[in-house]
C-alpha cells in the first residue's frame, strides 16, 4: 500500500478543515467569523490562498484550538511527521514550526486578552 507523501502546506490545510469541521462551521461561517471574504476559507483549504499568521491564531481561538494543535504529531488526519511516507524537507519545517509553535500560542492568548 502506497502512502501520499504530504508538504507542509498540504498538511496545515488538512488541519484547517479539520478544525472547522470540529468546531461545526462551513467555510463560508469559518470566513465571517474571521472577517473574510465568503470565498477565502474554500481558497485556504484548497491551496490557492495564504493563511496570514494573525488569521491562523484567530482561526485557532475560533475553533478552539490551540496553534501548536495545528502542528503537532499526535491526533492527526495523515499522522503528521511521523513515518516514512514524510519527506525530510517537512519534517524539518515542521520541527521549525512546532519550535516557534509557543510564540504562536502567546499571541493567541495576547490576542484574546489573557
């Protein structure tokens, strides 16, 4: 059996709409509830549009998760980072990410006014 290799992108879209499923919103409600456009989140998801920063930890508190959440290893619809079906470019630029993953959940709280 034959496993997709994914790229970091490819899998920070899988997450997004695994949180906006989670969280029971369409795109078109994911993109009100962040002050987009009605197209944007369809754009996101498929790859043809940017996530800012600033949208990913307000897209993280609307759903309820945090942004580490959006990287980690554990929990994950193609078992992020781990096994060989991952290629070592991700893998760096994942570590990279969850690295500075804290720094993303400061904002987030900074934001939210904790």
């Amino acid at each position: 059996m034959e496993t997709k290799t994914l790229t970091l992108p490819e899998l920070l879209r899988e997450r997004i709409v695994q949180a906006r499923k989670d969280a029971g919103l369409s795109q078109e409600g994911l993109a009100s509830e962040l002050g987009l456009d009605g197209s944007a989140i369809s754009k996101i998801e498929n790859g043809t549009r940017n996530l800012s920063s600033v949208e990913l930890v307000k897209l993280a508190e609307i759903c309820g998760k945090t942004v580490d959440w959006f990287f980690s290893k554990e929990d994950s619809p193609f078992f992020l980072l781990r096994g060989a079906s991952v290629s070592s470019e991700t893998r760096r630029d994942a570590a990279w990410l969850c690295e500075f993953s804290e720094t993303f959940s400061y904002l987030a709280r900074k934001l939210a006014g904790r």
